[in-house]
C-alpha cells in the first residue's frame, strides 16, 4: 500500500463524511439563526425555544436526506472494496 493510496482512501473518507453531515448541520444553523433573530427582535430569552425547532428540523433534513447518505456510503463502501479487493 502506498502512501497516495492512504490518502486517496481519507480523502474519500472525509469527503463522504461532509456530505452525510451538511444537510442536518445546515438545517439546525439555519433554524437557529432564524430563532435568534426572533428572540432578538420580540425579546424573549427563553433558553429552550431553541432545542425543540432545531431537533425536529435536523430530524426532517436527516429523514428527507435518508437516500441521499445510503447512497454516499454505498459508493465509499464499494470504493474501499475495490481497493483492497484489487490489491491497492
């Protein structure tokens, strides 16, 4: 196994990981700005309006982006099969 093939491997590695975590993490950033900016315009600090909008939408964007991570660790899986199957 070669250096460049260690690397090639990782690189998928990290790159599956980001498209498997983007859809949730944008959802709560994007859920949470829009709660901050609530909280801030009508005053209301109330620590846990926070949670519950967040979590239901991370849970949305995880179920809408079901396929779309099954289909990213299927092609990482198949990758590294191929790798190690062919000797790297």
């Amino acid at each position: 196994m070669q250096e460049a093939d260690v690397i090639a491997v990782l690189r998928e590695g990290f790159w599956t990981t980001l498209v498997i975590c983007s859809p949730p993490l944008l959802a709560g950033s994007v859920v949470g700005l829009i709660i901050a900016l609530f909280q801030a315009l009508t005053q209301i600090q109330e620590m846990t309006l926070t949670f519950v909008p967040k979590f239901i939408a991370i849970f949305v964007a995880i179920i809408l982006t079901m396929p779309l991570i099954f289909h990213a660790l299927g092609q990482y899986t198949a990758y590294v099969g191929d790798k190690i199957v062919n000797g790297f």
